[in-house]
C-alpha cells in the first residue's frame, strides 16, 4: 500500500496571501529515500508540515484537496498518534531543542519517554544513537549551551532514536562541518537499509545524488517533477526549478560544451571516475605527458 | 588599519580553553573564509574580533586600539557580526523596525537612515519583506534580515557565522553580489563557513581551524591542496577537484574550467 497520497492538495496559511502549496498530487512509496529540492520558500518545509500532519492540525490555514496517510484521511487521524508514527526532524535545530532537559542524554530520551518506552530500553536506544552520531562527549553537557552543529546533532539524534518507520527530515544537516554531514547521511543511509520511509529536504545536492531514490522538484508551491534520481538530477526541469546540479553533472555538462562528451551524464563522483577514466584510456596520447 | 589577533586565547569560565593562542591579521577589505570543525573555535575567534568576547590572554586590536580597552558597543560598530542563528540576533516585530533599531538607537538623522536601511534592504534582497513579521519568514530569509540589520551601520568589517547555511542557489547569487559590493566599497568579509565549494568559488585566503588552534592561513590552492590539513579540520574537497585528484589530472585544480581544460 502507498505510504502517503495527496491529491490536488492546496494549502495557503492562515497569514499568507498565497497558496504555499498549489495543486500538488503525488504517491510516497513506503522504503524509499526521497528528495524534496527546489528554492527557498518553494514548498518544501510545507510539504512536509501537510505529510506530517502539523498541517492542518497546528499550523492554520486553508487545506484544499485530498491527503492519505497509510490509507487514511488525514483529518481522521489522531494528531498525537500521527506524531509517534511518523519521525519528523525539524529545520531549524534551535526551535527542536525542547528546552526543559538538563542534559543532552535526556534531551534525546524525551521522545521516547513520551511514547512510553521502558527504562531499560530506553538507555539501549540513546546509547546506541549517541554512539553512532560521535555524541559521547556531549552528554552530559546542557543542550541550550551547545553550538549550532551540535544542537543539529542532538535534534536528529532525538528523532532517530524514537525509531519511526517513517521519518520526515528537513535540512538535517546545514549547520554540520563536511564530516558530520556525512556521518548524518551514513545514518540516513543505515535507515533506508532497515527499510525505514524516508523523506529528506536537502540543498546539498551531491549528497542528495549520492543517497536517494527519487526526487521531488518544487517550484512555487508546485512539483514540477517527480521521479528516480538518474533521471531527475540531469533534467531541464531541475534547473528551471533553480536547483543546481550536482558538481560532476555539470562537469559532464561542461565538457559536452567543450566538444568532450562523456558516454553518459554522472550523478555521482564514483561514476564520474569511471566516464572520465574511460574517455582519457580513448584518448592515450592526449593524456601521456601527465 | 588591520584587525590583529595576537596570541589571543579564549578560556570559559571553568578554565578550559575555547580558543588557543591565536594569531591572525585581516587586512583592510580582505576577504577571508574561517573553516573547520564544528567546536574547533571558530565562532569564539570572530566573536573576539568584534568584542563580544575579550581575550583571557594575548591581545585583539582593531584599527589598533585594544578589544579590552573599548566597550564592545563601541568596537561592534567598526566590526559587525552576523549571529549563526538570527533568533540570537532578531527581535523586531518587523523587518522594518529591525533595520532601524541601530539608526534609532545612534540617533541619526531621517535622511541617513533612510538611505542607509534603503542600501541594506537592497543589498540582502528584502525590500519586499519590510512590513512582515521577521519570524514568518523562512529561516534563509530571516537570516538575510539579519545581515541587513548588520549593513545598515557603517561597518569595516563584517563577520558572517555560517552565511550559506540553508541558502537555495539563487540566495547563493544574491549573497556573492552582496560580497562583491561590500569588497568594493572596501569593507573586509570574514565569513565562517562549512560550504567548500562557496569557500573555493568566492574566496581566495583560507584560515583551517582545529582543536582551537589556526593549522593552515593560506590560498584555496595551499589549503585545500594539503591532505593533512583537511583532515585534521575534517574538510572535505569540493567533488570536482577531489575527482581531478583521484584520476591523476591534478592536485591544485579547484575550479570546473580548469578541470574541464585538462581532459582532452
């Protein structure tokens, strides 16, 4: 069965003067990874207000068409209930924080003590999430003296710990250094590998190349595309939508300018080696003075 | 006049060391990207440069006068600084009044004011925002309130904590342009950053923080050329030049045209 379906689905908020979502119909797949990408302010963030059920239920404003979630209407479905079926990793890491726990340990355990998880387990689920995120060191410490990458890592630690079978995760990672953006991507990646559903906002695009199935394009408040990754992050639609494409793409791009075209069009670093690896073995003499 | 950073060393209060004897120059009008780790320092060395926080030892002087010997109302005017998150920094109930909190409070005359918060406005793209509440706006936008209400002062140097973080590519485009004029109009851009690929396209001097001590101040080429200090600063290369290193095409190539040029 589908995961989510939105049908037609419009929604302006209560203060806006125009929809910020229009028109948008769309099937989520359970055990996939997908990519919602497209500019600020396009949509994204509301998509994912609508699937998670903050909209309506806490957000106000005008909810036109039709939304299913595991089959059911969403305005049948217990907000609570909804908020322990579904992950959500929110945007903005200093609004998750909760702000009443002492230390990060705890701060973690708090979705799990609100869902009712017995002690024992508990502990299990944080230590384990603590040690797969490198958050040894800040466990003890206060989550409101953290710094703004860490603070990110503790609000996705809190969610992964809960261990939704579904999991909303919008820009997980913009205040993270090179390195733990990956380790957050690594976990993404682990959960897919369980068979978790995932949907993921992201403006890093090669890592979005690197990790998801498909991808959403928004544009004002539209999808402009939806589709498999391959296909999507080479298209006309992605730029249209302001959306650059991943580095070695428009690498692939320049050179088929520069009368150098590769075999086909990479999305991801590992295959742009192979392409130009193959087009230098073509051309031996060009490449023999390196 | 510079900003110089001589040996200075941040500790908290419980002794530790955020930040560890560091020595720095940023001239006038440089462009300068700080990069690093998450906690290895960064935020704590710029806020020193602004005097939100004074040196526990070594000494910070801007146009040289000592951090320690100003108020730090007095030194945040000459150097500016663009909190990582704008909550830290907003408290408007508009935009409008948000950008002239500062004009209000240093009692400037309509006229200036007005060409000063027109400039601002234009410059981070928010003209249109003006009368809206900063805290209904997504969190990209709020963030270039945030640089506005900093531009509206008369700031030599402007210190960006994590510009790009959240930024779609047209705000990308809109934040270089906004780099471009303050370089022409002689105002020094300090910004900590994790986006390597805005480091490699919009700067050229490159400061590597890790552990609280700076470990590479250098070109693009320099720095992100020294596999050591990448991971010692756990950085990471832009996908291009890490592809041209992988196959042999070069070690110092940062830029798409130049990788483009050397596969026949």
């Amino acid at each position: 069965m589908e995961l989510v379906s939105l049908r037609n689905v419009g929604f302006t908020y209560a203060y806006g003067d125009k929809p910020a979502l229009n028109d948008v119909s769309l099937t989520i797949e359970p055990g996939l990874l997908y990519g919602v990408v497209g500019l600020n302010a396009s949509g994204k963030s509301t998509l994912c207000s609508v699937v998670r059920g903050i909209i309506p239920h806490f957000h106000h404003g005008e909810l036109t068409g039709e939304v299913k979630i595991k089959g059911r209407d969403l305005l049948e479905w217990d907000p609570a209930e909804l908020s322990k079926s579904i992950g959500y990793v929110f945007q903005n890491p200093f609004t998750q924080i909760s702000g009443v726990k002492d230390t990060v340990f705890e701060e973690i355990a708090l979705g799990l003590e609100n869902l009712g998880v017995d002690r024992e387990e508990m502990i299990d689920r944080v230590t384990t999430v603590v040690r797969e995120l490198g958050l040894e060191a800040l466990i003890r410490k206060n989550p409101n003296e953290l710094s703004g990458g860490q603070r990110q890592k503790v609000a996705f630690a809190s969610i992964i710990a809960m261990d939704a079978d579904f999991i909303i995760i919008d820009e997980p990672t913009s205040q993270l250094d090179p390195d733990a953006s990956e380790a957050v991507f690594g976990i993404i990646r682990k959960l897919k590998e369980r068979g978790k559903s995932i949907i993921l906002v992201e403006h890093k695009i090669d890592l979005m190349a690197e990790y998801a199935d498909r991808i959403i394009v928004m544009k004002a408040g539209r999808v402009v595309m939806e589709g498999p990754a391959r296909e999507v992050l080479v298209s006309d639609e992605l730029s249209q939508a302001g959306v650059p494409y991943p580095e070695v793409t428009e690498l692939a791009f320049a050179l088929a300018n520069a009368g150098k075209p590769l075999r086909s069009v990479p999305i991801t670093r590992a295959e742009a080696r192979e392409l130009v690896s193959a087009r230098i073995k073509e051309a031996p003499h060009a490449h023999s003075a390196l | 006049m510079p900003i110089v950073l001589s040996d200075a060393s941040f500790s908290y209060p419980d002794g530790s060391l955020a930040v560890d004897s560091v020595t720095l120059r940023i001239n006038d009008g440089e462009r300068i990207a700080i990069v690093g780790q998450n906690g290895a320092g960064k935020t704590t060395t710029v806020k020193m440069m602004n005097g939100l926080l004074k040196p526990s030892s070594g000494s910070v002087t801007v146009d040289g006068l000592a951090t320690t010997d100003q108020t730090t109302a007095t030194t945040a005017r000459t150097v500016g600084y663009v909190f990582q998150n704008p909550d830290d920094q907003i408290f408007g109930s508009d935009v409008q009044g948000e950008l002239e909190y500062m004009p209000k409070y240093l009692k400037w005359d309509a006229e200036v004011t007005e060409q000063r918060v027109g400039r601002a406005a234009k410059m981070t793209g928010i003209r249109r925002f003006l009368k809206v509440n900063p805290n209904d706006l997504p969190f990209a936008i709020k963030k270039f309130v945030a640089i506005g209400a900093i531009l509206v002062g008369d700031c030599k140097y402007v210190i960006l904590d994590e510009p790009t973080a959240g930024l779609d590519d047209r705000g990308l485009k809109l934040l270089n342009r906004m780099m471009d004029q303050l370089e022409a109009e002689g105002v020094a851009v300090i910004a900590i950053t994790h986006d390597m690929r805005f480091v490699v396209d919009s700067f050229t001097r490159v400061v590597a923080m890790a552990n609280r001590k700076i470990i590479a101040d250098g070109s693009c080429e320099e720095v992100f050329g020294n596999d050591d200090v990448l991971s010692r600063a756990k950085l990471k290369r832009p996908e291009v030049p890490q592809l041209a290193r992988e196959l042999g095409l070069s070690t110092t190539a940062l830029h798409l045209n130049a990788v483009v040029a050397l596969i026949r």
